[in-house]
C-alpha cells in the first residue's frame, strides 16, 4: 500500500478517507527576444521542445543539472493545507506578517 503524507503540515493522507492534491511547479529561466528580434521570433521553436526534450533534460547527472535552469517540484498537500496553498502560494502575506513585531 502506498502511504502519503502532506508535505506541508506532515500529516498522513488516507487516499480512502482523504483527498490528495498535487501540487507541481516548474521554474525556469524566462528567455524573451532581444530587442528589435520582436518580428524574427519564430513561435515553432517553442513549439519544437516536446517530451523527448524534457526526458533529456530529466536524465542529465546531477553535476549538469546544476548548469540547467530548469526545475520541477512536485509536492502532496492535505485539503487544509491545499486550501491555506491557494490564498497565498508564493508566502507573501507570511513573510511580510513575519518582518514587523506588533508592538
């Protein structure tokens, strides 16, 4: 049986009893055209990376993954802490409340 826990709060997840959600999250380097190269960009070279591309850069040692700006993350929240992801997913209101004391 394969168990799951909530990567945020721990807690363990029942796929009987609970709902998983899955949480996955890509980042990368934008890369925009250089000015004046707005009419040269060809849209079919975005369209040209397909799943083979993205196995590759998946089956790369970890020494040339460093060199990759490219990364996924792929996290199981609990429906709590799902719900508290949603309003705030990048922590933004959390870490402003953090830097001021209430005094």
């Amino acid at each position: 049986m394969i168990r799951y826990s909530c990567d945020m709060c721990g807690r363990s997840i029942i796929p009987e009893e609970d709902v998983r959600y899955v949480i996955k999250i890509e980042a990368y380097s934008a890369c925009e055209p250089m000015d004046g190269d707005d009419e040269d960009f060809d849209e079919e070279l975005i369209d040209d990376f397909d799943e083979e591309d993205e196995e590759e850069l998946e089956n790369f040692d970890s020494d040339e993954q460093e060199d990759v700006d490219y990364k996924t993350f792929r996290f199981d929240l609990c429906s709590k802490c799902h719900s508290k992801y949603l309003q705030d997913p990048l922590s933004i209101k959390s870490i402003r409340r953090s830097r001021f004391s209430e005094n």
